[in-house]
C-alpha cells in the first residue's frame, strides 16, 4: 500500500514529466503477482522492453513482479485508479471488476492450445474489449500460460477417480462449481496457502499450469500431475486508459504494437519452456498422467451445467459467440 501511495499521481500529472532536452519522458510502471521465471513475469518484462525500445527513451517502464504491489485484485484496482499503468495476470481474479471476463471459467472449451489462441485472436476478444472499456480497464492482448492441469496425490485416470478428492481452487465461483460437477470436493483457498496445506494434507489436490506448478514447488507436494487442460490460463495484459490516453499518439502506437509482439512472445515462451518443465516434475519423482481424450470428454459432459450457469451470469451471446468461435477453429 505504502509502495501504490508513494506512485500516486506520478502518471497523469504533467509536472512529474521529466524533460531531457526537448523531450518529455514518461515514466509508467507495470505489475504482476508472479515470479520474474514464468511466462507472466516474461510477458511483462517482453511487453516493458519492446515498449521502451520502440519509444526510443521516451517512456520509461518501472517493473514490479512477484506481489511487490499487491495481489491480482489489488493491482486490477491500481489500474483502474491510474496508480499502476499496466498489469499481466489471468481472468479469473477479474470477474469481479469485469463480470464478462468469466468465459475463460468456461470448462473443457478448448481441446488444444492452436484452437484456444485462434479463438483469442478472434472477435470475442474484440467484443470483450468493449466490457473492459467502461470499467477503466483497457484490454491491450490475451496469451496464455497454458491450460491449467489438476497435480493430485491420488491417481485420476478416469473421472471416477475424481470422486471426493479435495482440491484446492481459486475463490471462483464457477471454478468451485465445475469442480462439484465432476464429482470432486473443492476447497477455495488462497493460493499463497496451498503449499502448506499439502504438505499438511488438508487438501490432496490443486489445479494449475504447469509453469506455476514448477515456480511454486508444489510438485514436491504432490505424486501426480494429471493434464486434464480444463480451463486455459489466460494471460491478459491490461492498461490504464487514462494514462495511456494521455501519452502523446506517437507513443500510444508504440504501446498497442508492443503488446501485440510481447504477446506473441509469451505465446512461444509457452511452448518452448512446457518441456522443460514437465521434465523438472518427472526428475522429481511425480508422475505425469497424460491428456487422455476419454477422460476430457467425461470432464466436459459433467461440467455443462456451468456452461449454462455462465448463460445466467453473462449472457447467452457471449457464450454463443464462443461456442461458434471455438466450433470454428476446429475446422480451419
Ligand atoms: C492461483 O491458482 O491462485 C493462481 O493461478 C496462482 C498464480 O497467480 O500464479
């Protein structure tokens, strides 16, 4: 808080321009609750780069990984507020600003990565922009980190197997649902708490990708990592439309493209770094359950109640548009 206090007004305020020469420079800053070694710390420090050099020394982006500045809630709000110009994080914290954002919470949507990022690149995340606008949120770019997977200590080969094991989600809504209605027992929990709850075993489960999986250790915790890929880990980059406004047009260009190149970045980040990571938790010891088509398929005739849920709380377009856009991608 004293951190986000000491920023205040640091961005919209035409004195705190520095001059250097004839030149203003613009000094903005950029958040995430990640480590710096995962794709959300790289999509962040890629986007701050590209950004800095395409203005040729005329912004300046101060960097602020890990939670320095707060969890996703309380940078979203620092957005908002023009505090903090930029942010990388997921979806799912954003539902309470952006009711809309909670697509991504649709289950079992995307049966790979290709489809789920032609589907991002389509005009659902056009239509989302506008949900963002009216909420002082200016959506710059979607990535993804991957799907996020279940690591369990009990083995899920078939969804029986997910019969009353307690796993730990984030405090979602129709995260917890979606759970429920494939049979498992979901606990909400902050996420800087699950460590110690395995290791206790006050639970036996949680769900992430495999990035944060391997940042965070939890492998070590747990015997099995299951792909069930049941909800893609968005990447959003998101931006202060007052302050970006604000920025002479010239270098409001270079922020848009710069978004545009580190997304594409964080996308090959993804893929390229999966491997490795993967193999981090087999040398471990943890045993890797592979996606298993019967098993998504299971998932995903269980969890159609939240679809229908999601119908309620946003609106049936909406979840239309991205049963037609996903039906779609398919085929290409
Ligand atoms: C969570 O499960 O709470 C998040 O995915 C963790 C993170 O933001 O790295």
């Amino acid at each position: 808080t004293c951190v986000l206090t000491s920023l205040t007004g640091c961005l919209s305020s035409e004195e705190r321009r520095k001059e250097t020469g004839e030149r203003d420079v613009y000094e903005l800053y950029i958040a995430c609750d990640s480590q710096e070694d995962t794709v959300t710390g790289i999509f962040m420090n890629t986007f701050a780069d590209i950004l800095e050099e395409k203005s040729k020394g005329r912004i300046i982006v101060n960097r602020y990984p890990n939670s320095q500045l707060g969890g996703d809630g309380e940078i979203a709000e620092a957005v908002q507020n023009g505090n903090i110009t930029f942010v990388v994080q997921t979806t799912a914290p954003q539902v309470t600003f952006v009711p809309e954002a909670a697509i991504f919470d649709a289950p079992m949507a995307f049966r790979n990565l290709e489809v789920a990022r032609k589907v991002l690149d389509g005009p659902l995340t056009e239509e989302l922009k506008a949900f963002y606008e009216p909420k002082n949120l200016r959506l710059l770019g979607i990535a993804d980190q991957g799907f996020r997977v279940m690591s369990s200590n009990k083995n899920v080969e078939q969804l029986s197997d997910l019969k009353g094991i307690k796993i730990r989600t984030m405090e979602n809504p129709n995260h917890i649902a979606f759970w429920k209605s494939v049979g498992a027992n979901p606990t909400p929990m902050a996420w800087s708490e699950v460590y110690i709850g395995l290791q206790q075993g006050s639970i036996d489960a949680q769900e992430n990708p495999v990035e944060t999986i391997v940042a965070s250790k939890v492998y070590e915790q747990q015997d099995y990592i299951v792909e069930t890929n049941h909800i893609l880990h968005t990447l959003t980059l998101i931006g202060s439309p007052n302050v970006i406004d604000d920025l002479p047009e010239e270098l409001q260009k270079c922020v848009y493209e710069a978004a545009d190149e580190a997304k594409i970045d964080a996308r090959a980040q993804t893929d390229e770094r999966s491997a490795g990571r993967l193999e981090i938790v087999k040398d471990s010891g943890t045993t890797i359950i592979p996606y298993n088509e019967t098993l998504f398929n299971d998932m995903k005739n269980s969890s159609e109640s939240v679809w229908t849920t999601l119908e309620n709380q946003i609106g049936k377009e909406l979840v239309d548009l991205l049963r037609s856009e996903i039906a779609k991608a398919e085929t290409e």
